[in-house]
C-alpha cells in the first residue's frame, strides 16, 4: 500500500514536467515563478539569511528578472547548484537561469551549448597570504602548498600561471569556500586562491584581516556573469537586457528612490524615457509589457545600488567598485543603448 | 564453669561467632574498583591510559562547550563578547549561531508559518509505524500505516486534498478488481486488470478527477516548494520515503533472486550486484546528470524526487539482501508445508513464507533505514541542502562566516541521538525475536 | 481455484503456457525479457534523442585529450599535460591505496575495539562502547570532515619548526607531524636498479629516466613540477632535500643523486619473500628433528638470520640511504609526504568500518559457547592460547562473512574523498574531468564501472578465502 507515495509524488511531477527547450518564457509565465540556479552558499553572493530568504549580488540579479517577467521579485524559485551540478541543471531545464558567479569562458559558452548574456562583475583570480610568510609577490611561491576550490575554472588557471612561471606549487583542492577558508587560517596551506571578490569576502570575515595580505597578481581574467541555455533567443534577449537595465540604469542616474518620479512623466532624457517605458515600445518587443525594467529596477535598484548594498565598501565585503565601475568612470561596465 | 571446663577440655566453640564484615577492599566500591579496574599489570595501565584519553578529551571540550556564548547576532559580536568575559584569545563556542538558525536546520526553508504541518507529520509518522514495529499496539492500527503515507505527502508539500484521495482511490480500483473480479474471470486475468485499470487510471483519469473536485470543494494546504526544503526535515523526507518505497520493490527483488527461473534470477541478481557494488555518491550523480538523459525529452523532474527514485533503488537492492536472509533463514518445512497445503506460489509466499520472513527481516530493515537516514548527508554534493549542506549556508553569510565546529557539533549529535535509539530498537527486536524463537 | 486444478484433457493448446505450470515459468520468463528488453531500449532510445537534442555525442575521445589540472598526490608519474585518462589512472591508484590501507587499519581498530569492549575493565570496555556506538551513529562525511580539520586545527604547520622554539621533529629528526600531513623518510639507493640521474645544471637531462623510473614511489614527492613534461621525473625522483646542495653540486658536476624505482622495491621484496620461505623451511627442519630425537633445535636467531641478512646485503649492494625530509622553503622538502587528506579519510574510513567491525568481532566472540572456553580451560591451556587456538578459529567463521561487506562498504566509501580534497577516482575522473569536458554520460559512465569491477573483485576474493576457511561439512 505504501507504494503510494511514489505516485502523489509523480503527480507533482506531472506539474512540474514541463518542455524544457524552447520558450521558456511561456513555461516561467505559466509557472508563475523564475527558477533561478543559485550556489550554495558565497558570501555577499548568494546566501539564505536568518528568515529563509536569499541574499546577495547575484540573488538580486534573478530577482530584478522575475520582477521583470513576473511583476514580482519574490516570484523566484531559488535552486542550489554546486560546481558540478550548475551546468546540467540548466541543461536540463531544471533552472531557467544560472546566476552562480560564474566565468564565461570559450568552451562552456560554445561546447557546453550555453549563453552568456553579459558580464555582472569582472573579477580575476588572485592570491591571500597571510603577512607573516613575507611573501610580496606570486612569482616567490616555489614550492608552496596552495588551497584552491575544485570543480572551477580556478584549478587550470593556478596549473596555467606555475607552469608559465616554471616554478612548482602543491594543490591541495577543497570542497566548499568555507572549508578552505578553515585550511588556509589552520595554515594548511600558505596561501588560498579563489576569485579576488571572494579573497576580499573571505578576509573580510578573519579575525585579525590585517594580518593577511592579497597579492598584487591577478592571474586570470574571469568575467562572471549569468547564462542561460543555447538555442531560446528570446529568453536569452530578455535576460541579457534586464542585467543592461540595470547597468544603464546607473550610468543614467534613476535610482530606486527617484524611479517613481522619473517614470511617471517622460522626462527629457529620451534613453531613460525609453528605458523606463515611458517612450517607445521597447518591452513589446521582448514579449514583456513597457514596465518591465522598471520593475526590474524597483526590486533592488539600479546595478550600482545591488552592487552597494550586498558586496561595497559600505558591506563587511567591502569590495571597491574597480573594474565594475561604470565606463564613465573608467571601469568596464557598458551597457549597448536602448534604442 | 567456665574455668574448669578451660581447664579439662581442649576449647569447643558451641555457638556461632558473629560474622565478621569482609575486608575493606573486598566490598563496596573498592572491591568494584579492584576487580573492574586494576585487576593486574595490564588492566592497571588500560586504565590509566582510558582515564588519560578522557580527561584529555573533557578538558579540551568542556571548557570551550561550557563557556559558550547562546546569545549573540553575528560572530564579531560573539567574539567580542567571549574577549569581553574570559580575555581575549580564549577559545569559546558560539552557540548564538544554534539560537539563531536552528530552525533552518531542521526545517530547511520550509516557511515558518508552517512549521507545525512538518512536525504533525511527523507525529503521525511515529503514529503510523508504531503498529509495525511494536507488536503490542493493535492490528486495526495497521489502517492508519496504510493511509499515512497520502496525508503526509499531502501535510509536507501542501496543495488540494484531492489529489492524494484520488490516488488512493486507483488501490480502491485495484483492490475492488481483485475481490469482486477474481471469482469469475480467473485469478491472472484479474491480477493483470488490477494492475492495468488503475495504471490507466492513474495516468489519464486521477488528474482531472482531482482537479474537478478540487474545483467543486476546494480543500487545499498553501503548497509549499520541494526547494523549501532542507535540513533534517529533507534528511528525513528521502530516508523514509526511500525505506517505504524500496520495501515492495526490495522483497520482489529477493524473491526473485529465490527464484528457480533462469532469467528472472539472473536479472534479480543482476540488478543488486550492479547496484551495491556502486557507491550511493556515484548514483546520486547519475540522479543529478543523468537521469534526464534517460527519460524522454522534455520531462523535467524536480532533484528531490529524482534523488528519491535513486535512494529508493538504492535501498531495494540493500533491502533485497535483508529480506533473502529472513527468507534463507525460515525452516525447508516452511515451504514443503505450505506446497503440501496445495497453495500456490504467491499463496503461500503471502500467507506462509512472507509474514514470517518480514518478521525476522525486521531488523536489518531498521539498520538499512539508518545507513540509509546517515548517508542522506551525500545529497550535499548535488545541491540538496540536508543539514551539512545548510552549515556551509549558513557559514557563507557575513553574520556568521567563520564559524565551524558549533554546527557541526550540533548536526552531529542530533544524528547520533536519532540513530543511537533506532539502534537500540534494533536490538531490542532481536533480543525478542531470539527469544521467541527458542 | 478451479481454473488451476482443471485437468489437461484438450492437449496441448496456447492456454497450457498460461495454466499449465510445466510451461508457466517458461512463459514469464519470456514475457519478463520481452518487459525487460523493452525497458532497456525505452530507456537507450531516450538517451540517444536526448543526446541529439543537446547536440553532444557518446565519445570517449575526451580520454586522450590533456587534462590541464594537477593532482598533488601521485602514485604514478602525472602531470598536468597528461591525458584525462592518465589523470583517471592516478585517481584509480589513489583510490586503491586508501582502501587498501583503510582496511587493514580498521581490522586492526575493529578487532582491537571488539575484544576491549569485551573486557572486564568496566572503564576500558565503556570507552570502546562509546567508540562503537559515537561512529557508528554519526553520518561518515561528518567524521571524514571533523578529523580533517581536527589535524589541520591541532598540529604545528611547518612554519613553526623554524626556529629553536618552534615544534621539533620525531625520532631523530626524521619524522615531522605537521598540519598538511607526515612528512616520513623515504629509503634512496645510490645504485638504483632503474639506473640514477647524474645532478646536471638542468633538470630536463635527469627526464632521460628508464621505464623503471614510472614505478617509482612518487607520491613521496613533496611537490608538484609544473614545468615540461620531462621536467617532472626529474623533479619527483631527486628530491631536492639531499639537499640544497643538489645545485652546488651539479655546478660540481656529476654527483649520484639517490633515487628509489619500482625496479629496487621488486628486489627487495622478493628477497624477503625468498628469506621468510627459507625461515619457513628452517622452522619445518626444526620441527622434523624434534619428532625424531625429541629436542627442538634452535631455530630463532637463525630464522631471523635467514630473512635479514639478504636483505641487508641487497640494501648495502643499491647502496640505501635514508631520505629525511628538510624544511625547505614552505614545506618540508624530501621524504615520504603523506599528505592530510590521505591521513584524515584513512583515519575516518577507518575508525569507522571499525566501529562496524568491532561489533562483528564481538559477536563473532559471543558466538562462540563459554563451554568451549571452560573445555579449553580444562585441557590446562592458558587465556592467550585458548583465544588463539579454540575461540579465534571457529569465531573467524562467523566473522568473516560480515567482514567482507564491511571492506566493500569501506572501499565504496572512499568516494567520500571529495570532501578533503583527496584525489581519488571519483575527484579526477567523476570530477573535475566530467567539469572539465561536459562529459558526464561517459564519465558516471567509466566511474560506475570501475567501483562495480572493484566490488566484485573484492568480494571474489575475500570468498575464496571464505570458502577456505569455512567449517568443513562432511
């Protein structure tokens, strides 16, 4: 009799069966809510707070996008995904995007078949040391022992840059964040690397930060950013645009404090007007309606405030905004103009 | 008198002396300890080398446990508060973080509101298998085992009533064949039918009945998202589910590798062997890639479920070896009996063989359900939040990064208590179950 | 019930395969193959479209193709320019030799606990409860994550044997216990079998290895060379420890650097194995005179003779040093470095299958009726023998059948590795080649089978030696 349960649960996943593939802006419509692939848990990127509910950088980004498509930024289905699984989640339709910090890089975008739709932090990755080791420079690291996180781009970028420099290291690859975090302030390791946003994070949370050291060297480039899957354009159109949304939205100056009254009449910024639905047709032809970026923008506001309020200086991160400044401001965000 | 008999007679005791209490150290605690602990050169050293290992142990752990701190928001603060009490630089627990997130530990993020449908399912849970466990509870009980597993799918995930009532209703169909259709169409065509008109039923009828109906009386919990849920609640979602599911499958399968015919063996046999041989870890993977892979395209399932179609392989094939040694373990007359009443083979598997078999099985099938509860702890590697996965959460926000050993204290000794106690029934059962037999 | 008991008096017709129970099971038989063949296609056909649709192929190709990433623990020769199939091989290897190692240390715990908690010492015997009870109530990951940071929270780093205050080293300078793992002596050979290295301004010369040099004990090196392909021979081979005058003396020019290869360990092995054979035969002489005369000869000294006067000649004639490892830049440098991972999953896979088997051996004891101990009491043997001669032996067969999955389990769970960062099978190829490549069908694939070859090698095995011990029956 107990075989049951089997079948209540298929019944479930008979409403949760749906064509992954094409139109995935039909099945979030008729779904009713965003399924959005998330990590595990990395602070000031994605993390559940004491009241169930996630936060950080790239959580806001699905919850600009479900405000967008759904009207509703709390209409998001947050997944947890792990190095290894985020890639087949999405593939298989099981999330309809994956914003999981994670690099955009030739063949994940081409062999693996996914679509990047922009960059939402330009990060690299970097080296921690503590101070007492005396290290200035990565290129002084013959023979030390280096925690690195598995299942990312992290371990053939460190292979990549002690080959080119031809001096020797000793991998020791760790699960989590957290537990390398653990290893290297054991002194397991002599040094930890990992993205520099995620070196600053860590830091930020030591006991003593002062006594460790970032080094200069980035050696690599890894441009994060949120990707959906190959061969929905359409889907793909409207996530790449509510992420330049958000990026315009900064670099014109509409904040969420001030969105109310700039979209209430058009103002005589005709790129904002056109942004904020007041001018145009912009969001008939995403399929959306002509609010939909200022919804986006309503949920946590423009990039500049997300970017503030979950990893700035003002943050126990406190990242610099560096290379994710504004192009005006002689970073490299840029959004293409809504025209 | 008394001189002149000192004086005759060589001294004859006529009277009892008093009896003299035993030497100190051969009573009391002294005696204990003498013969417990220091009964020779070795015990002496054994002992001194355990009493060593646990003041070691306690004066590392006590302290730091003891002077924990329950009440702080985030870790600096906790810090800062230890600093503040004992002087910088002592090592000392946080507890707040417990205080703090506990109910996300055992509850996931299952809404808080709704905290009590979890713990009323789980209460009819225990409710629900007391009547299999303990044989002093009443056998009507049995009926309430039967429904529990509908109203606890239906407490868990929420949604309308109506869909667990019209599954249960296709076993109605089922049942209702083979009662009142067996007479007179023949026991195969009617074992076929049952298993036919309710699949049918099942795949084409059940949904829009539910939703009629729900469209009539909508009576309905808020659903709640598989994704909400984490912890100890989902740890404990996919080790029962998993147990109760694979029962069926895992007694088909050790009767089949019972069986005399040749394909039916091997495929049995097959099918454990592949399975055991292959770490759960390498199978939860195979959920987690693959699975869509095998299914035709377009189907979607969600992770939980497909996770518990694995465990539930996973613990068929575990539970078939349980079961072939209850059934091993029955006298031949068993069988010869039951051939000689002239039943026929899932007769008397049903009625003879089986009840039998199942009883003695008993408990290895709690200790399959706790390897199985203990290895829920791998569903971390594929995103699932169990406990473990949610102390890395948790870990990852700013308020309490850096903290480590606390949670995992914490996770460590709930499992330990649940498994220590299913344990112990364990041995209970077959305390009784030896004497019963003897 | 009447259907069944119906006599065949039509012959044979198409109904006897259903009614009649001579063809009944052939009937299902055919029937189950036809359902099961049917799964399977159902189940390969999804699979192929599936594969059409997202575009991949079913192609093992991904094998040959370089890896890219470094694996720190090596039993074999690897580097980061390799193939994924190599990477895979050095993950195998890892895998056997923690499960190998994780079995014979949790006999030795297991039977250990299984007897203490046996004991009449009411302390001893609690603690081995608490021993027994605490892993195996508590999940393995948990443990497998708790010891690792228990050794990386607990012991010195190397940086702390700087210095004359710092930590020291264990018996005679030659063992460290550092919180990345024990850094042992490795033994080297001046005249290796599998030919030595001349130190040479340049490492890329000493590449120039025999074959041999690809059996050599490398995970004892201490570093990973990320230069060439050649480059990492050399590197791993001469440790750098004998020492930092491994440059001065190259600029010399043409000093022996010691080197140990699979050629040397052969040796040694078979010449103990042809000295304990010889002590064995000594023993059987021994044994012989003492039936005819009555007097046993001695024979101790000589056995010993028998097995440690070869090898020592064989260790004098490769002329053996011992490698001690040196603190070198950041870590110790030379020697055997066993590293924390491997130490912490040995010791939790360890400790706890041996708290499963601690409980088997108990009741393979327990089995065991007082009587046979009172009989052997009563023949005038002593506790030690009658354990060794009466209760082992007939407890052996009750243990052993459980024993065996307990191995199983222990090397399946080794999968657990991923959660210290040990890089065994499941962690190169399961891991960060299937991430790596997008492969995740031929990879699970290749995994699966792997662990199901293993499994059944084991437990061939371990039934052989079942069925050799077993009571024999008349």
């Amino acid at each position: 009799m107990k075989k049951t349960v089997t079948l209540g649960a298929l019944t479930v996943a008979a409403f949760a069966a749906g064509a992954a593939g094409a139109a995935t802006l039909d099945d979030v419509k008729a779904r009713g809510e965003l399924k959005c692939g998330v990590s595990t848990g990395l602070a000031g990127f994605s993390a559940p707070d004491a009241n169930n509910v996630w936060q950080g950088f790239d959580v806001a980004y699905c919850r600009a996008l479900a405000a967008a498509v759904l009207g509703d930024p709390n209409k998001v289905a947050f997944t947890q995904t792990t190095g290894q699984t985020r890639f087949t989640a999405l593939a298989s339709g099981e999330i309809d995007v994956l914003a999981r910090n994670t690099t955009w890089t030739f063949s994940r975008d081409v062999d693996l078949k996914f679509e990047f739709i922009g960059v939402n932090y330009y990060d690299g990755q970097g080296f921690i040391a503590p101070k007492s080791l005396g290290v200035a420079s990565a290129k002084e690291l013959d023979g030390a022992t280096v925690c690195i996180q598995t299942g990312t781009t992290t371990e053939l970028n460190l292979a990549d840059f002690f080959r080119a420099n031809n001096i020797s290291y000793e991998p020791v690859p760790i699960e989590t964040n957290a537990e390398a975090q653990q290893q290297y302030l054991a002194g397991a390791c002599d040094v930890y690397t990992t993205d520099a946003s995620g070196l600053a994070a860590t830091r930020a949370t030591f006991e003593n930060p002062a006594d460790h050291v970032i080094l200069p060297e980035i050696i690599s480039k890894e441009p994060l950013g949120p990707l959906v899957r190959h061969g929905d354009n359409e889907w793909g159109d409207i996530a790449r645009w509510t992420l330049n949304a958000l990026i315009a939205a900064e670099e014109y100056g509409v904040t969420s404090a001030n969105i109310a009254e700039l979209s209430s009449a058009p103002t005589n910024n005709p790129e904002i007007n056109r942004l904020l639905g007041t001018e145009g047709e912009l969001g008939a032809m995403l399929g959306l309606d002509n609010e939909w970026a200022k919804r986006a923008i309503m949920a946590g506001g423009n990039y500049g405030e997300i970017f503030e309020k979950n990893i700035g200086e003002a943050t126990p991160i406190g990242l610099s905004r560096g290379l994710n400044a504004q192009w005006t401001e002689g970073g490299l965000l840029y959004s293409p103009p809504f025209r | 008198m008394s001189d002149t008999h000192a004086q005759t007679v060589a001294f004859v005791r006529d009277t009892m002396l008093d009896q003299k209490d035993p030497p100190l150290n051969q009573v009391g605690a002294v005696k204990w300890i003498r013969e417990n602990l220091f009964s020779g050169w070795l015990n002496i050293l054994l002992t001194l080398a355990s009493l060593w290992v646990v003041y070691a142990v306690l004066s590392h752990l006590l302290p730091w446990a003891l002077r924990g701190v329950w009440d702080a928001s985030n870790l600096t603060q906790c810090r800062e508060i230890i600093a503040e009490r004992y002087g910088a630089g002592t090592s000392a627990a946080c507890w707040a973080v417990l205080t703090e997130r506990w109910p996300q530990l055992i509850f996931g993020f299952y809404p808080k509101e709704l905290y009590w449908r979890p713990i009323l399912a789980f209460l009819i849970f225990l409710a629900a298998v007391a009547p299999v466990l303990f044989s002093a509870v009443p056998r009507k009980m049995l009926w309430v085992s039967a429904l529990a597993p509908f109203v606890l799918f239906w407490l868990i995930w929420g949604g309308s009533l109506w869909g667990p009532i019209a599954a249960i209703l296709g076993f109605v169909i089922g049942w209702a064949i083979l009662t009142f259709a067996a007479p007179k169409i023949g026991t195969l065509l009617a074992v076929i039918l049952a298993i036919v008109v309710p699949l049918f039923y099942w795949l084409v009828i059940c949904g829009p009945l539910s939703d009629a109906l729900a469209s009539v009386v909508p009576l309905s919990l808020r659903a709640v998202a598989t994704q909400k849920m984490g912890g100890f609640l989902l740890a404990t979602i996919i080790g029962v589910s998993g147990i109760v599911l694979s029962l069926p499958l895992g007694i088909l399968l050790a009767l089949g590798r019972q069986s005399d015919m040749f394909i039916i063996n091997k495929f049995s046999v097959a099918f454990i062997e592949i399975i055991r041989g292959v770490p759960l870890i390498v199978w939860l993977f195979t959920a987690s890639l693959l699975l869509n892979y095998f299914l035709p395209p377009g189907t979607n399932f969600d992770l939980m479920l497909r996770v518990i179609i694995m465990v539930t392989l996973f613990s068929a094939a575990y539970i078939a070896e349980v079961v072939r040694g209850g059934l091993a373990a029955l006298p031949k007359g068993q069988y010869e009996a039951a051939d000689a009443l002239g039943l026929d083979y899932w007769k008397s598997m049903r009625l003879v063989i089986l009840p039998q078999a199942l009883k003695i099985s008993i408990p290895g099938i709690v200790n399959t359900f706790i390897g199985l509860f203990k290895d829920t702890t791998l569903v971390v590697f594929i995103g699932l939040l169990d406990p473990i996965g949610l102390s890395s959460s948790i870990r990852a926000t700013t308020d309490w990064n850096g903290v480590y050993w606390e949670l995992f204290v914490f996770i460590g000794l709930c499992f330990f208590v649940f498994c220590f106690s299913m344990g112990r029934y364990s041995l209970f059962l077959e305390k009784k179950l030896r004497r019963e037999h003897r | 019930m009447a259907t069944i008991s119906d006599p065949p008096e039509r012959g044979f017709r198409l109904n006897q395969l259903i009614f009649d129970t001579r063809y009944r099971s052939m009937t299902i038989q055919v029937v189950a193959m036809i359902l099961i063949g049917l799964l399977l296609s159902w189940l390969i056909s999804n699979t192929i479209h599936n594969l059409e649709a997202l575009g991949k192929d079913f192609d093992f190709g991904f094998l040959s193709q370089p890896a890219g990433y470094d694996i720190n623990q090596q039993l074999i020769d690897y580097n980061n320019q390799m193939t994924h199939g190599r990477a895979a091989l050095v993950g195998i290897l890892n895998t056997l030799l923690v499960a190998v190692l994780g079995c014979a240390l949790a006999t030795v715990l297991g039977v250990v606990a299984g007897v203490l908690r046996l004991s009449n010492n009411w302390i001893v015997s609690r603690l081995a409860a608490v021993y027994v009870e605490g892993f195996r109530n508590v999940p393995l990951l948990l443990w497998i994550v708790l010891i690792f940071a228990l050794m990386t929270e607990s012991m010195p780093s190397p940086r702390d044997f700087r210095g004359e205050d710092g930590s020291s080293m264990l018996l005679g300078e030659s063992v460290a216990i550092t919180n990345r793992g024990v850094y042992i002596p490795n033994v080297v050979f001046s005249r290796s079998l599998g030919g030595n290295e001349v130190a040479a301004p340049e490492a890329p010369a000493a590449a120039a290895a025999t074959p041999g040099t690809n059996m050599a004990g490398t995970y004892g090196a201490s570093r990973i060379a990320t230069g060439g392909a050649g480059v990492q021979t050399g590197q791993a081979n001469a440790p750098d420890a004998s020492g930092g005058d491994a440059g001065g003396a190259a600029a010399a020019g043409g000093e022996v650097i010691p080197t140990s290869s699979g050629w040397d360990w052969l040796l040694i092995l078979a010449v103990v194995i042809a000295g304990v054979f010889g002590a064995k035969v000594l023993g059987k002489r021994a044994a012989h005179i003492q039936e005819a005369t009555g007097k046993r000869p001695m024979t101790l000294p000589l056995q010993i003779a028998a097995i440690l006067v070869p090898l020592i000649v064989v260790l004098v004639a490769l002329g053996a040093s011992l490698d001690k490892p040196e603190l070198g830049g950041f870590n110790f440098d030379g020697g055997v470095h066993l590293r924390n991972s491997l130490i912490a999953l040995w010791l939790a896979l360890s400790l706890y299958t041996g708290a499963f088997i601690a409980e088997i051996v108990r009741g393979g004891i327990l089995a065991i009726s007082k009587g046979q101990t009172e009989a052997a009491y009563a023949l005038g043997l002593r506790p030690g023998t009658t354990m060794n001669l009466v209760i082992l032996p007939q407890a052996l067969r009750v243990i052993i059948p459980p024993l065996i999955s307990q191995f199983l389990n222990l090397t399946k769970n080794s999968s657990l590795a991923i959660a210290v960062g040990y890089m065994d099978v499941r962690s190169t190829l399961g891991g960060i080649t299937i991430n790596q490549t997008g492969r995740e069908l031929e990879g699970m694939l290749l995994l699966g089978l792997f662990y199901l070859v293993l499994s059944l090698l084991i437990s061939g095995v371990m039934n052989v030696y079942n069925s050799s011990v077993k009571l024999k029956e008349r």
